[in-house]
C-alpha cells in the first residue's frame, strides 16, 4: 500500500465516528480534561494546548499506523521548554515529584472515567497507556515547585542537584582531621 493510501486510511480512521465517537473526538475530550485536572493541581501545559492536541492526535495515529503494521511505538523523548539548569538527574526527581503528588493513581482514575471508551479502541487496547505515558512530557517543568518541597536545591556554582546529595562543593573547602 503507498504512503498517501496509508495515510488516508489513518485520516478516515481518525475522523470516522463509530457509534458517533470518533478517534479525533475522544483524543480531544482527553485534551481537555487532561488541561482542565492539571491546572487544577496549580500545573501547566509546557506548550500551547492546540501544540496539546496535535500531539495527542499524532501520537494516537501513530499508535494506529504501528499496530496495522505490527510494530511497537515509543514515547516523545524531549521534553519542551525546559528551565535553564534542567538535567536528567532533576528530570527524575520531577517525574517521582509529579508521580507522588499530582499524577497519582487517583488523578488517572479520574480522569480515564470521565472519558467514555468508544468503540474504536477494542482494537488499540494500549491506546489509554500510551496516552497515560505521553501526557506527563507536556507538563511544564518547575524548578521553583522542587526547591519548595526541598527536593532540589542550588549549588553556589548554579546547578540544580538533588538536595540530598552532599557530594555538592558549595565553595568550603572539607579538610580531614
């Protein structure tokens, strides 16, 4: 099949209402609950929300596309708009902080039952993971959020580092006795 047949295909799919929910109707509800409950949590979308969508809607066509040629998908791997002084080490304090106290369990939970599952999804049966997986890499990061729940703090050099880790030099010289 050529890749404008492909691709059209994965459009009428997208659009195409079974039982009048359509992929693209279901991905945008998500969107917006998804907004709606992390702006509640004092969170905010690291891109616009329409930037939101189409990124939902994309990864939800690929997901489409991987399974009619039987092959995996991964999750986005950059992260936008990161603070100056981000590096992967605060990259997985920010993900256990975000995971312990405002993407918990409950949060999911919820906001899965608000979604109504369409028909459609019987045959993408990791479409809700998938998304679970991506949505979390379009929430702002905030190093002010971290430094206040004493989970980072700032060298005297400006780095971020976990603020258990004394291995740090704050410019004091350590002398053994």
């Amino acid at each position: 099949m050529s890749r404008s047949r492909i691709s059209e295909r994965i459009t009428e799919w997208f659009h195409y209402a079974e039982d009048d929910v359509a992929p693209q109707d279901t991905v945008y509800h998500i969107a917006d609950v998804f907004e709606r409950m992390v702006l509640d949590r004092s969170l905010q979308l690291n891109v616009p929300y329409s930037a939101f969508v189409k990124a939902l809607c994309d990864g939800t066509c690929t997901l489409y596309r991987a399974q009619m040629e039987n092959k995996d998908v991964g999750c986005p791997t950059k992260v936008a708009n990161l603070p100056k002084g981000w590096t992967p080490d605060v990259e997985n304090i920010w993900t256990d902080y975000v995971n312990t106290f405002h993407l918990t369990e409950e949060f999911w939970s919820n906001l899965w039952y608000e979604i109504p599952e369409g028909v459609w999804e019987a045959p993408l049966p990791r479409f809700r993971q998938f998304l679970q997986s991506v949505m979390p890499h379009y929430i702002q990061r905030d190093l002010d959020a971290l430094e206040r729940e004493g989970l980072v703090r700032q060298t005297s050099k400006g780095e971020f580092v976990d603020a258990k880790d004394d291995d740090e030099e704050d410019g004091y010289d350590d002398y053994a006795e």
